[in-house]
C-alpha cells in the first residue's frame, strides 16, 4: 500500500499497482491490506484476541 498523489485533483492510492481513486475503492483496498496483514498465519505469537478486534474495525469501517 502506498499514497500517492503526484500534483493532481483527487486522492489516489496504489494498492499491488492499481490506483484506486474513488473513496469506497480505497476503503475497500485498505481493508483487504490490513485483513491480509492480520490473517491467521502458522507463528507462535499469532493473536487470535488481536485478529478479532482487527476483523470487527475493519467491519465497522467497511460500514461507513
């Protein structure tokens, strides 16, 4: 994920090299990265109590 915004009108964000510029997108990629970043992963300190709370945010933003 990464912001990018080179002298035009409008917020863009680049997600796996897409740009995504309308406000539902960029939410919607933002969620994906973070549920990516905080999916079950075979670790021995993977939180199960963390990827709960990630998970409902991540929810309650989609919402919005």
């Amino acid at each position: 994920m990464s912001v990018y915004n080179k002298n035009s009108t409008g917020p863009r964000i680049v997600f796996v090299s897409t740009v995504y510029r309308d406000r539902r997108a960029i939410t919607q990629q933002r969620g994906e990265y973070f549920k990516n970043l905080y999916s079950p992963a075979n670790c021995a300190h993977y939180d199960d109590n963390w990827y709960g709370y990630v998970i409902n945010n991540v929810n309650e933003r989609k919402e919005h």
